[in-house]
C-alpha cells in the first residue's frame, strides 16, 4: 500500500517538474518573441468573416507608429495636413471613414492619463495597410483587379492557427487607427508633454490655443510622482489589427469592407445615458452624494405600494410619467447646489475626469445634501404627494387630464431651485430654516403653479407661451429670481438687470405681457415683492 502511494507521489511529482520545465521553455520562446519590435504576438479571431489579430503595445509604440485614419492613401487628395481631417466635398463624402477630430480634447486626454493612478483606455481597433494597396497596377494585384494576398502577414505558432506572430515591420506596413483615433491623439500628447516640458492647447480645428499645459504645474498640482510619469509610455494597450484588404479583394471591395466595420463598431457601442453614466460614475462627488441621497431619502426611497419616484436612465419625465425627477436632475442639483460649497469637486476642465472627493468630504455633503432634501419635502406641493400622484402636479391645465403646472415637479426648475438656494446658503450665508420659511408662504399661496398663465412668475421664463412648453433656456433667469425674491439681490444695478431680463422674457413679438395678462410697455413689468 505504501509502495502504491510512494508511485503515485512520484507520477505527480513528475508531471508537477515537466508542466514547470514546459512553462519555463514556454517562456523563453515568448520571450524571444517579445523581444522582437518587427512582430507583436497575437491570437487570431473570426467574426463575421472578418478576420482580426489581438494582442498589446506600449503607448510609446501606438504613438509613434499609428497613423490618423484620415491619413490613408486612399484619402489624400481631400486631407487637411493642419487639421489632420478629411475635407467634406462631393467627390470625398463617399469615402470618409472617421468623424471629425477634436483636437480641443487631447490636453483632457493627456491630464487624464498624467494625474488619474487608475486611468484606463480600451483597446484601438487598427487597419494594416501596405504600399501596393494604392498602386493599381503592382504585381500584388491580378489581371481582374484582385488582391493576391492580404495586408497582414501572420505566421502561426499551433497547429490551429490561432496563435502566432503579426508582421509589423515598419518597411513593410503602416497601420492606422480605425477606432481610437482621439485615444491615439491624447497619448500622443502624453508623449510630447514628457519629452518637452509642455504641451500646447489646440482649439477644436487645431488652431492654437493661448495656453499650455506645464508639466511641472501638473506634477504639483496633481500630486504625481514624476518617476510614474516617466514609466507611462511603457504602459501597455490592447490592439485589434484588420487588414486594409484581403486576399480575393477589389480595391472597391476592400474599402467598403474596412468603412462597414468602422460603422457598426460605433453603432454596436450605444453610449450610456447621462442617468446610467451618474449609476455608475465614482470619482464625481456630485454624482456620488446625488445617488446616496436617490435610495435613502425618504422622499425618493423605495417604499411597498408606492410608485418609483427616480427616473434612472432618461434625463426627462413624460408628462404622465408617476416620477418625481431623474437621477441625472439630482446630479445636476448636487453639482449647483454642493458646487459653491466645494467648487475644487468639479474637474479643472471640461472633459477631464474629476478626483473622487475624501471620505469626510463625501460624508458632509451627502449630510448638507440631505438636509436640503428634509427641508424641500416640507414644501406643501411635495406634501401633497402622500395622497395623490405626480401627474396632476406636473401638467399644465390644457392638457388631456388637466393639471396645476407646478414647477417643482419640472427637472429644470428643481435644478434652478437649487442652484439658487446654494448661492442663498454658501454665497450670502442666509439658513435653510429662514429660507424655506419664505418659501413654504410662497408655494401656498400658488407661487410655483399655473406657470403657464401671465399672473405667474414664471411665465416667459420657464414657460413658452408660443410653444406652449417648459422653456429650459429660461433657467439662469429663474435662478435669478429666486435668489431676488429670497433677498439674496440688493444691489441696484443686478436689481436694474433682472426687471429687464424679466420683462424681455414676457416679451413676444413686440408684444409686452403685464401679470394681469394685458398688454403693457416693457418698463412698466415690475419685479414681485421681495418674500
């Protein structure tokens, strides 16, 4: 029994010591093919008759050996060498592959990379081309027009041909980004910015900006060990290689193959919703405390027998819709509201990722978040929600059902309610207790309803009377109105302003609308008393 045992330690033994000599001989052979900087290792994939090869480069490599898709040869006569764009004309709007670049998005995409530890991009989709592609009459084409051989050469290391070594040779092809071109466009960036100190802003059309991003302000400002800036070109991103045309191919053919990929890749990518981006988001403070504040307080909370009160995708509420308002209302209410206490949580650009706040931070402004949430639930419009449903709240008098067309139920007006009150509370040091006591006299005596008639406040501000809708252009001015009738206005000059924003706002085709509906001088529109 113990000999029987003793063999069986031994098989195990033995197929444990030849799995680890397979694997360390495994290694040096993968090793010698890393080693190479004319082939990357790749495993081959087959999707709808496509063939593709995966593998991964350094960010050093996609920089400086992709090109902008705008740049293949079939192009040219329509390339923009300033913009790096294709030039939109009759004979090129058949041929165009790529939306515009941006070029206002590369210093984003290069502080992104630079300040974030846990920064990501997905992986580029890339096209292989090679010189005789654009050469009609080379000898890699037959007497029919068609491709003797593809763009790519790979050389398979197992018997299935699934794994193997791509040609990437710089004298032999030159690659393109077929998907990944702003990506391409900020590590190139990131590259520059390294090498020179700096980086110059570009506008949107490449024309320069009169800013630069310093690489010494950033490494201060963001608190970034320069030794881990110095490592990011060596940092790896996963490739996708197609080639430009394939064995049996016309020209033709080729370049309606590589145009269809490039359009059902962004048609199969649906972005997310602004609401499921707030769903998800965790380095915007704003978007964290509006979701915490979404499924705890109680007047958004889940609760048996009670209709959900959150619209977590959409950015609008149907007007029959049973919600109170949208996630994405509750993020822009955060941001407004939270924003003038802590500006430094919004992102030092636009389209740059913001540094997720400190706990303690997180912690206060989910406290102030909520506080303001205990004291907009005693408004009476949103008491009466304990009996009857948002509907009758939200829809204005003319239509089917009829309705009071409170304001507090639109996603607009929440968002400049709060906004105002954020101002009133962090700006001009007025209490919560003082300001909503104003408010509460206000909405009972109908001060957020029937906006859709010349009596109220809000007409020609957050209602079109021609279009008959809410107006979302009239926010800032409705901000401003609340803050005046709060007694957050007392200079004279702002006070002059609003009486002649308002009455430009009731202000249609020449026509002047008093409160009392009749035609008036624009002068003679006064402001409301002061609560």
């Amino acid at each position: 029994m113990d000999s029987q045992f003793e063999q069986n330690c031994n098989i195990s033994q033995q197929y444990t010591e030849n799995e680890t000599q397979s694997q360390q001989m495994l290694s040096t052979l993968l090793k010698t093919f890393f080693d190479k900087q004319d082939q990357i290792l790749v495993q081959q994939t087959k999707m709808g008759g496509v063939e593709a090869y995966v593998g991964a480069v350094t960010l050093e490599w996609f920089a400086k050996r992709v090109n902008f898709a705008s740049t293949l040869p079939l192009l040219q006569k329509n390339y923009n060498s300033e913009t790096e764009n294709i030039e939109i004309d009759a004979d090129s709007i058949d041929e165009v592959q790529q939306r515009p670049l941006d070029w206002s998005r590369q210093a984003a995409l290069v502080q992104y990379l630079a300040s974030r530890k846990n920064h990501k991009f997905p992986p580029v989709l890339v096209v292989i081309n090679q010189s005789w592609v654009d050469n009609a009459k080379a000898d890699e084409w037959n007497s029919e027009g068609r491709a003797k051989k593809a763009t790519t050469d790979f050389i398979p290391l197992d018997e299935n041909g699934s794994f193997g070594l791509l040609n990437v040779a710089e004298e032999n092809v030159s690659i393109y980004a077929l998907d990944g071109q702003h990506r391409l466009m900020g590590v190139q960036g990131l590259l520059e910015l390294l090498q020179t100190g700096k980086l110059r802003r570009y506008k949107k059309d490449k024309t320069y900006s009169d800013s630069y991003i310093n690489l010494s302000e950033l490494i201060d400002d963001s608190q970034i060990d320069a030794d881990d800036l110095q490592n990011l070109p060596q940092e790896k991103i996963g490739i996708e290689f197609i080639c430009a045309v394939n064995t049996g191919e016309t020209y033709t053919e080729a370049k309606q193959r590589v145009r269809s990929i490039f359009v059902h890749v962004n048609l199969m990518a649906a972005p997310l919703t602004k609401g499921q981006l707030t769903q998800l988001n965790e380095d915007d403070g704003f978007a964290i405390v509006a979701r915490k504040i979404a499924v705890t307080h109680p007047l958004f909370a889940e609760k048996e027998k009670r209709k959900p009160r959150i619209n977590w995708n959409s950015a609008t509420v149907a007007k029959n819709s049973t919600v109170l308002t949208t996630l994405q209302a509750l993020q822009d209410m955060s941001t407004t509201y939270l924003g003038q206490k802590f500006p430094h949580w919004k992102p030092l650009e636009k389209g740059l990722i913001p540094q997720r706040p400190d706990d303690e931070e997180l912690q206060e402004g989910i406290a102030d978040f909520t506080e303001l949430f205990d004291y907009l639930a005693s408004l009476p419009s949103y008491k009466i929600l304990d009996h009857e449903d948002t509907p009758n709240l939200r829809r204005f008098s003319f239509e089917k059902g009829g309705g009071e067309a409170n304001i507090l139920f639109r996603p607009v007006s929440q968002v400049a309610l709060a906004q105002a009150l954020g101002i009133l509370v962090f700006k001009k040091g007025m209490s919560l207790e003082a300001i909503f006591k104003k408010l509460r006299k206000f909405d009972r005596q109908g001060g957020f309803s029937e906006m859709e008639f010349p009596h109220s406040l809000w007409y020609g501000v957050l209602y079109d009377p021609n279009k008959k809708r809410v107006q979302v252009s009239g926010k800032e001015l409705a901000v401003k109105l609340l803050v005046y009738i709060l007694g957050g206005m007392t200079e004279k000059m702002e006070v002059a302003q609003l009486r002649k924003a308002l009455a430009d706002a009731r202000t249609m085709e020449d026509n002047t609308i008093g409160f009392d509906g009749k035609l008036v001088d624009p002068q003679d529109v006064g402001l409301p008393p002061v609560l």
